[in-house]
C-alpha cells in the first residue's frame, strides 16, 4: 500500500497522499545521484518505494495505473540532450523524471513537489536555491515560433538551474490555447550545462 499510494501521488495530485507517506520520504536523503556509479544507484532504486523497478527494468522504470497518466525515471550514463560520448560507462549523468497526466494536467510546481519526495529536502532546497541560468522561452522566440507555425517549440517552457551541487533543467509543454499536460525535471552533473545550455538554445 505504500508504494501504490506514493505512486499515486506522484502521478496524480499530493493533496492525495497521506501526508505520513510523504513525510517518510521528504525527510529521508538521496542515496544515489550524478556521479554515482550505476550499482549505486541501481541499489537505491531498487530500495526506493517509489522507484523500485519491474521486473525486466533496471536503470528505466515506469509507473503507470491508466492511459491517461504514466510516471517514468530514468538514469543514464550519457549526458542530457543530444546523444553523445561516454567515456565511463560505469557513472550515472543524469536522472530524469517525467510525468504525463491527461487528466489534472501538469504544472512546474507538481515537478517541483515529485523532486523533494524522490530525493528529499537538501537536494529539492539545492535546486530552490539555485542560480536560473537560462528562461525559456523568451517573447522573440513565441513570435518566432507563431510566424514559423511550430506549435511544439512555442508550447516548450523550462528552465535551467545550476545549485551548489547540481543542476537542474525543469520543462513542460503547454499549447498556447490549452494546458499542460507533460513534464520533466532533469538532475544533472554541473560539469554538462554548457553543451544542454547551448543545445537548449539553438533547438
């Protein structure tokens, strides 16, 4: 019942789950992030009550009671964006959340919310207080969109935070005339702002 109910409330809304159930994990502290091995951080998820993969899932796992609302986790090795090089196979870039909810749609601060029950308060406070190096999109690029008539690059909106220890890129896809119904927030290596900034930027 645990796992189910913070799953639920993940997926569906966190005026939903006990408050017990989140407390548990808002006070606990991420065990594996970013610069951790894969065994590290196939151990903490496979420990999680949230995470804990299927069977045949491993470092990519996904949650999901409907159609109309799935929640997916994923670390990998590579860094974010554009498919690139690895040189150690064996460390974790990045750990990605995603959410999809057709139903109560999907908000900055629901991914917000999903951070602090996954990793726990330090890691949510890191990216609260960290440094928002890039805002998007900004008014020339809606206009730029309209004129070009690319609906998807116009609903994109996200930001990219770097913190004390890591950093963070938050985005959700709202159509001009309608609401948001997917999201993503991305715990990163400070080390690979520079090549998602510059991708980010030029997409």
């Amino acid at each position: 019942m645990l796992k189910k109910s913070l799953v639920n409330g993940l997926i569906l809304s966190f005026s939903l789950v006990p408050w017990l159930c989140v407390g548990m994990l808002v006070n606990s502290k991420a065990n594996a992030l970013p610069g951790q091995t894969t065994e590290e951080v196939t151990t903490w998820m496979n420990a999680h009550p949230t995470l804990r993969p299927g069977s045949g899932e491993k470092l990519y796992v996904q949650k999901s009671d409907t159609a109309a609302q799935r929640f997916t986790f994923q670390a990998s090795v590579l860094p974010p964006g554009k498919v690139g090089f690895a040189k150690d196979r064996n460390r974790i870039r990045y750990e990605r959340l995603a959410m999809y909810d057709a139903i109560n749609g999907m908000s900055f601060q629901r991914l917000q919310e999903s951070l602090r029950v996954i990793y726990g308060y330090d890691v949510y406070q890191d990216f609260n207080q960290g440094q928002v190096v890039y805002d998007y999109p900004s008014q020339g690029d809606v206009n730029s969109a309209r004129f070009a008539k690319t609906p998807i690059k116009e609903a994109l909106q996200g930001q990219l935070r770097i913190g004390d220890r890591y950093a963070y890129w938050i985005e959700i896809a709202k159509p001009r005339n309608g609401k948001a119904f997917t999201g993503q927030m991305t715990v990163l290596l400070k080390t690979d702002v520079e090549k998602l900034l510059q991708e980010l930027q030029t997409r």
